[in-house]
C-alpha cells in the first residue's frame, strides 16, 4: 500500500448547482478528509471553465484551512505562468503566517484552456516556457536568495518554509529533478508514462535545500463502491464531461449518471467517453486494494493523490470513507461545521 493519501478536490460545478455550491462542497469535503485521516488536501486552478468553481486556489485553500485543524492545505497547483513569482510567494507567505506548518505551495506550468482565456490573463503558450525560470525566482523569494531585486522582499514569505511540489507533464518532471523538489505526476490512465515519468525523475534529482531525496507523488481517479458497476457509474459524470469538452469545446457541469447513461452519442464523443471510462483504479474495496498495490510496486509512489470528481456527493463521500478504510488510515477529530449561508 502507498503510505500516504491525499485528496484533490476540482470544485466541479453539477448540473442544477450553483458555482458557489461547487466551493462549499469543497469546504465541506476537506473537512470529511481530515476526518477520515488523509494526509493533504489541495485546490486547483481553472480560468472561465463552465464546469469548474476554483478560479483563485489560494483564497480557496485559505478557506480550507480554516474549517480543518490538522490536515495539511495546499494548491495543485498554482499555474506559475500565470502570475508574477513576487505575488505567488506573498500570497503563500500570508497563509502560512495565518496556518503554520500546515501550507503546501503546488505550482504548474499549463497556461490558459483556450486563446481567449491566455488573453484575458495576459500570458501565452511560450509563458510556459518560462516556468523553471519562474520557478527559480519564486523560491529565491521564499528563502531570501532572490538578486534580481535587492530591494524588494516578499512579505511576510521570506525566510519561511513552505513545501514546494511541480506538478508534472511532460518536461516537468525533469524541471523538479533539477530543482530538487518533490513531483506530482498523473494520470492513472497511462501507467506507463508515469512510471517512465517517475524513473527519470529519480534518476536526474539533485538534493537541495529543499528537499535531500526524490518524493513522488501519483495522481489519479479512485473510485471505491460496494460492486464494480457502482464504482464505474462513480466515474460516468467526469467520463462524459470529458468527451463533450472534447468534441464540443466546452468543458460542462457535471450531470447525473443516469442521465449520462440515456444520452445517444455521436461515434466520436462515444469513443472519447469510453476512453475516459478507461484505466482507472475503481472497483470493490478488494479490487481496489490490489490495484492500490500493484501501482505501489510499478512507481514505488511515496504518496497517492486521489482527484476523483462525480455528480453524486453520497457516493463520492462513501468511496472516500471506503478508501481510507482499506488503506488503514488514522481518523483523527474532526474540525467546527463550516457555516453555511443561503
């Protein structure tokens, strides 16, 4: 079994829900986390996507942070080309001044989903060319050594510690093996690239202040039910959301299985939500746990990021309970009810 497991949480938009539900569901979600004993719980960055609530990671992770206690907080990820390095570690200096010890910082490097978002955020597809450059000068702000601007220092971030992980496709892997940093590799549905992805990174990682060995985290849908058919119909929302950005795009709310399931799809979209159905760890909680170890041996993960996302709350909250249960996790106190205001 993978020793730790984590959660990262989309805030998907459903069908016949407000946006603002998505970001409360969120809240709510990483309180059930802490609870049931995962090791972190992250946010992730999305810019004018219909089917996604989280557009400002770091103001959501805050509001994670303060409905939980215990359970570590972070992004992943903040996409760097994004925003200037100075503002990224301000922003991450203040929420680890407010939740010390419990801030992780994720960054990527993926721009804009289309050219009229990378507009409208005033960067382009070259920008992420620029991330191990951006990433350098983002650290260098943290722990003081940045000298392209001696006169300027983040506030309050400088001289904190706060764990930088690279979320990694394709060259980003090698970027977080140069810099000496933790990576985050995904997805499950091409284990043979991430484990390739996972040895080169072992392979070329250089220690560093941050950290002296490799630590590789693998992301991934996990979708645990009492059958395997209940486990797939977890998967069905996301699978055809996926499909539809596809060949349509524009990525959707999320919609009921059942109605998923009743929708007559064109050749290609067909193909496209079959693939997407594909390849993930979903099953029996015995099913899932020899998957679970079978991909332990393939990558020798040294954690495991559940980013699973569905329509139906009370079976995703159940696959999260069944999970943790199998891999043996620590419940610990669970955290004040968030307050909810309609």
């Amino acid at each position: 079994m993978i020793p730790r497991i984590s959660v990262l949480d989309r805030s998907r938009v459903r069908e016949g829900h407000p946006a603002a539900q998505a970001l409360r569901d969120t809240v709510e979600l990483a309180r059930v986390a802490e609870e049931l004993g995962y090791h972190r719980f992250w946010v992730s960055e999305h810019h004018s996507v219909p089917g996604v609530a989280g557009s400002a990671p770091t103001v959501l992770a805050a509001a994670v942070a303060s409905a939980t206690r215990r359970i570590r907080v972070g992004t992943g990820g903040v996409m760097l080309p994004n925003h200037r390095p100075l503002v990224v570690a301000e922003q991450f200096g203040v929420l680890e001044a407010l939740f010390p010890g419990r801030i992780d910082m994720g960054l990527g490097r993926s721009v804009g989903f289309t050219g009229g978002i990378r507009r409208a955020l005033g960067h382009d597809t070259g920008d992420a060319d620029r991330f191990e450059e951006q990433l350098a000068e983002l650290l260098g702000w943290i722990d003081g050594s940045q000298q392209a601007h001696p006169e300027v220092h983040a506030h309050p971030a400088e001289g904190m510690r706060i764990p930088p992980f690279v979320l990694a496709t394709g060259a980003g892997a090698a970027i977080a093996a140069r810099a000496g940093l933790p990576v985050v590799v995904g997805d499950l549905r091409s284990r043979d690239r991430v484990a390739e992805a996972v040895g080169a990174y072992r392979a070329r990682f250089r220690p560093s202040v941050w950290g002296a060995e490799p630590y590789v985290v693998v992301s991934g849908t996990v979708a645990v039910a009492p059958t395997e058919e209940a486990a797939r119909r977890i998967l069905v929302p996301e699978a055809w959301a996926l499909a539809h950005s596809r060949t349509r795009g524009s990525f959707p709310p999320l919609r009921p299985a059942e109605e998923v399931e009743a929708l007559e799809l064109g050749p290609k979209e067909r193909e496209l939500y079959e693939g997407a159905l594909a390849g993930h760890i979903a099953g029996t909680e015995e099913q899932v746990v020899a998957e679970l170890a079978g991909l332990a041996e393939a990558t020798g993960a040294d954690e495991l990021l559940v980013t699973t996302s569905t329509y139906d709350r009370t079976a995703l909250l159940d696959s999260f309970r069944r999970l943790a249960r199998i891999a043996a996790l620590h419940p610990g106190p669970a955290a004040p009810p968030v307050p909810v205001h309609h």
